[in-house]
C-alpha cells in the first residue's frame, strides 16, 4: 500500500474510538505495573528514599511547573485555532500557527525539567526513575476519559496534539519517544556521574536534543524550502522534514560544545567532539522516523560522548 506524505497541520484521524480499545488503556496498565515495580524495587533496594520529603516534594514542583507550561500552550493554540465540539484543535497545513510548536515546549521542559535538581538531592538511579515516572504521570493524565471530562487537561492535550500525529498521538509520545528517551537519559546521567564524574555533560546533551530539535520544525517550517520525507515508526505514512530545520541541529550542537568545553578533560577530547558530534547528531536527527528522532538522537549523543571522554 502506497504511503500518504502528511504535511504538518494536516488533519490524520480521530478520537471516535472507544478509549478501553486504544493504547489509552494500556498506558494506564503499563504507568501502574511501573509504579508497583519501582515501589518494590525501592523498598527492598533503598528504602530511606522514601524519607527524603525534600526530593517527592520538588519532584512535585517540576510536574506542577511542566502542567502549567502544557496549560499555556494550549491557551496559545485555543487562540489561534479552532476547536471541534469535543475541544480539540482543528488546523490546516496552510495555517500559519501548528500544534508542532507548543509541542516542542512541552517536551523540552518533559526532558529538562527532571535534570534541574539541587545538589543536595539524592543520587542514584533509583531518584531518577521516580522523577521519570511523575514526567509520564503527566502524560497519562491527558487519557482520553480524563482530558474529555475537564478543560483543564484537555487544553494541556492540545498543546502537544499535532494533527497529523492522529489518532495516535500519545502513543507515539509515550511508546516512541519520552519512555525510551527518558530510560535513556537515566542510565546515561548515571553513567556521566559515575564513571565520567560529569553529569553537566550529561545535561548538555539534553540540551543539545531538546533545541535542536525543537527549533527545526519552525525554522523548518517558515525557511525550509528544500524538503524530504521520513516514515513514522509504524511505517505507514511519511513526513516531511527540511534542510535548514536539520541545520539547527547541527549550530545547536556546536553550541552545546563550546558552551561545555570546559568540562572537557583535555583539548584533545573537545577538538574530537567538535569534529565528530555536530554532523553526527544532524545525521542521527535527519534519518530518524518521525516522532522517534529525540531518544535516537539521544542515544546517539551519550555514546558517541561517552566514548570520546571515555577513550581520549
């Protein structure tokens, strides 16, 4: 069957199903059996976490602080876009204003918000997972039955519910890109902290992902004239990418690197970087499926960081 190319803001589909019959339901399972094995995991493993009030109460701030972002950005495409009876968003691809934008917000703070911790909370992976955990919390809030019940939630739906994702939006945030890339950026963050002892350069690939990324759809969008087509993770359809969005990811890695340098160990690390890390990243960015670019470039990141600092 022949792939259809979809153009962002181009409406794919609908929330006409059942919510005990799409991956809403399995979601929750899935947030539940994590939440029960991270608690055993924890009590047999580290149960003095469970005394650090501090550490629950500011992971609470950070899910409060990420909600408050995903209201504003839903306020923003409530006032640019219309909305269908149920309230969600309705574009076109010939609109100025996308859902894609707002959802950028949304997954930089899901990704930077958890790194932004005092020194003075717990280490581990387990602090890791838990606060992982509170970031997919915020994400399964936003299940059909919830967000269709109060404007509260589904305004924080439609800050991340790019048209052309439906109706699989949370799916694919959730399966494609913020499960593994969070799983990804808690082995790595304990790996920079333990084995490298920097775990602001752990941070620093964030970063790096996060605006790279996150910059290249509207820059995409509004400079872009040359294009080209990825598949989604299911292989079903295509999506257009562009080269001036990918070009971001490249300055954005740069930039990373000259803004860390100094916690490089020698001249020779920071040199090799520079050389290797931007274009690898913009590769790593430019052949990703659609809507799993961020835990790939992520992937890529760490290792080929990791490696450098690890070898040189």
């Amino acid at each position: 069957m022949e792939q259809k190319v979809l153009m962002p803001g181009e409406v794919a589909g609908n929330y006409d199903e059942k919510w005990t019959k799409t991956f809403d339901l399995q979601f929750l399972i899935l947030w539940l059996v994590l939440f029960v094995l991270l608690l055993i995991w924890t009590i047999v493993a580290d149960p003095h976490l469970f005394e650090a009030r501090r550490f629950f109460m500011m992971t609470g701030v950070k899910l409060f602080v990420m909600m408050m972002l995903a209201l504003g950005g839903g306020l923003l495409c409530r006032h640019y876009c219309h909305v269908d009876a149920k309230g969600d968003i309705m574009t076109s691809k010939n609109g100025w204003f996308k859902v894609n934008y707002t959802r950028k917000i949304q997954h930089f703070a899901a990704y930077l918000v958890p790194l932004l911790s005092p020194p003075t909370e717990p280490l581990g992976i387990l602090p890791h997972l838990w606060e992982s955990l509170f970031v997919l919390l915020m994400f399964l809030i936003l299940i059909k039955p919830i967000r269709e019940r109060s404007t509260f939630f589904m305004l924080q739906f439609n800050s991340l519910d790019r048209v052309e994702d439906r109706p699989n939006t949370l799916k694919w945030i959730v399966l494609g890109n913020m499960l593994p890339g969070l799983l990804i950026i808690t082995i790595f963050k304990q790996v920079f902290e333990t084995y490298l002892g920097l775990p602001l350069l752990a941070a620093g690939v964030v970063f790096t992902v996060a605006i790279g990324d996150g910059l290249a759809e509207p820059v995409g969008t509004y400079l872009g004239k040359k294009k080209y087509v990825v598949p989604s993770w299911n292989m079903k359809n295509r999506y257009v990418r562009s080269y001036a969005g990918s070009a971001c990811v490249y300055i954005c890695a740069l930039l990373f690197l000259v803004l860390y340098r100094g916690q490089f160990a020698s001249p020779q690390e920071f040199w090799t970087a520079v050389v290797v890390f931007p274009p690898v990243m913009t590769f790593a960015e430019a052949f990703s499926p659609h809507s799993m670019d961020t835990p790939i470039m992520m992937l890529v990141g760490f290792s080929l960081l990791f490696g450098i600092c690890a070898v040189l």
